[in-house]
C-alpha cells in the first residue's frame, strides 16, 4: 500500500465495472489512461476481482498509487463501496469492492460511484459538456440509466439517480408489456437494449436502420428528453451507450424531442453524442479516484 505524501498529479487505479467486461487502468493524466486501458471479461465476483488485483500487482507503477477509482455496474448500496443486494446480477448483490481497493491505497483515498454517474462527470470535465454548468449524460445500452452534473460537481441526494425507471407515455401503437422486471413499462423497460430484444426477437443490433424498432424508440426517447428537460433543464444532455450507434437513432430523437416539446415551451437544450467514446465510464472512475487523492 502506498504511504507516501500524494504528489500533485496524482496517480490513479481505476475501474470501470461492467456486467459484462472490466476496464482497468492505471495513471496520471486523461491520455496516459486511454493508453493503459486493459479489459477483462466480467464471470463471477470472485474470479474477476482476482484478475483485475493481478493486472494491477503487475503494473510497475502499482507502489506509487495515490488513489483508485471504481465506476461500477449499479444499482449500488447507499454507504461504502458495495453492490446492491437488490441487484439483478445476482451473484454480484452485496459485493463489497473495499477488500480489492484496500490491497492499494488506504480506504479514504477509494472513490466510488455508479458507472454513469462516473461518465457524465468525465465528459463535463473533458467531454462534450465541459463548458456546462448543468448537464445530463443518458446511456441507453443492455439497460438505461443516467447522471446529472451540476456545477462541477455529481447531483447525489439519499442515493443515486435512476434515470432509467421513469414512466413515459406509450406509443399508440406499442402493445408489448415492457421488459423491467419491476415496473414492467418504464423507460428502461421500453427502450432498453434489452426491451429491444424482447420486443422483436432479435438483438437491436440485427435490426436495420429503417426498422419500426427506432420509431418506437426514438419516440420513447423523446419522451424522456422531455421529462429530463422539464426537471432539470440542463444546458446539455449527451446521449451514449451502445443502443445509440444505431445511425440516425439520436438525430430522429433529437427532432422528435424538438417537434413534440419545444415548439410549446420546453427548453431547447442541445442533445449531444459522448466526445469519449467509449472511454467514458474509465474516465469517470479516473475522476472519482483523482478527486480523492485531492482532498
Ligand atoms: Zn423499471
């Protein structure tokens, strides 16, 4: 464990978790993170965690560590550094991610967060919404969630956010009863890659471009610009993750948001794809950990 005075670029572990691959990462500065990024593939807690404390024993850099941040998967637990135990990734509910972290730096210098709350801190320090005071960062992938930044800083209040279990209006055309195991027809349950799936039979990357699947969908997206406009009315809102590689997905939600609810008195705000890529959530955990060794 590193005992020594945090140097002023401090060096960072970080790691994104994911439900299905880990990024791990070790650095001091944006770039050298990029450069440095090793993926494992997610299997049970014990086996990867195991792999990703390999990774890091094995970087020369390891005994200069000043902090480490964790983006994770959520939903997360209220205090300290664990999974829920209402998680849908059952063998993860409870994890407790301190014992790995503690192996390298001391337990105040751990930052944690959920994954998206990690990237839309990221892009608003070095991303599209890096002149916003207010923005939102949605990501619509295997499920949908979001992170608000308000003025410099991640928007918590007793938890955090879940972005993706609004309720939106139905397409009037919609009859399938929606794929969150909870509430059934909420926006994740509607609109995320895994809804997608369940609706049409067939993963939304199979589907093409003009397929009835991105008007419900840029529709539900819409929708949701409009809840998110009317609530926080940000000057920005990025939409990521990987359902948005669909071409034309975030222009058609982007003009549907704009005909539907701007022409009578929503905000116009500017609706933006990620400037990290898929970097994001890694460098989301670099300034979780950084803003650590800074205290
Ligand atoms: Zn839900």
């Amino acid at each position: 464990m590193s005992t020594r005075a945090t140097s002023i670029t401090p060096r960072v572990a970080c790691i994104e978790a994911g439900g299905t691959k880990m990024v791990v990462s070790i650095g001091t500065t944006v770039a050298e993170i990029r450069d440095n990024r090793h993926v494992i593939t997610t299997r049970d807690p014990s086996a990867t965690t195991r792999e990703i404390q390999e990774w890091f024993a094995s970087q020369n850099t390891v005994g200069d560590i000043d902090a480490m941040g964790i983006a994770s998967f959520g939903p997360l637990d209220n205090v300290d550094c664990r999974i829920s135990a209402f998680s849908p990734k059952v063998e993860w509910r409870g994890w407790d991610w301190l014992p790995l972290a503690s192996e390298f730096v001391p337990r105040d210098r751990v930052g944690f967060d959920t994954d998206t709350n990690g990237a839309a801190w990221a892009e608003s320090l070095w991303g599209a919404t890096a002149s916003s005071a207010v923005s939102v960062y949605l990501t619509v992938g295997t499920g949908i969630g979001g992170g608000i930044i308000s003025s410099g800083e991640i928007l918590r209040g007793l938890t955090h956010s879940e972005m993706g279990h609004v309720m939106v209006r139905r397409h009037p055309e919609d009859s399938f009863a929606g794929a969150c195991p909870v509430h059934g027809d909420c926006l994740e349950g509607l609109a995320s890659g895994t809804a997608i799936e369940k609706r049409w039979g067939v993963p939304g990357t199979q589907l093409a471009p003009d397929h009835a699947a991105w008007v419900f969908e840029s529709f539900y997206l819409s929708e949701m610009l409009a809840t998110v406009a009317a609530i926080v009315a940000p000057e920005r809102v990025i939409l990521g993750g990987g359902v948005m590689d669909v071409p034309g997905l975030r222009e058609e939600s982007r003009r549907r948001y704009r005909e539907a609810f701007v022409t009578s008195g929503h905000p116009a705000i500017e609706i933006l794809a990620p400037a990290l890529g898929h970097d994001s959530g890694l460098l989301g955990a670099f300034a979780l950990g950084r803003a650590r060794a800074q205290r």
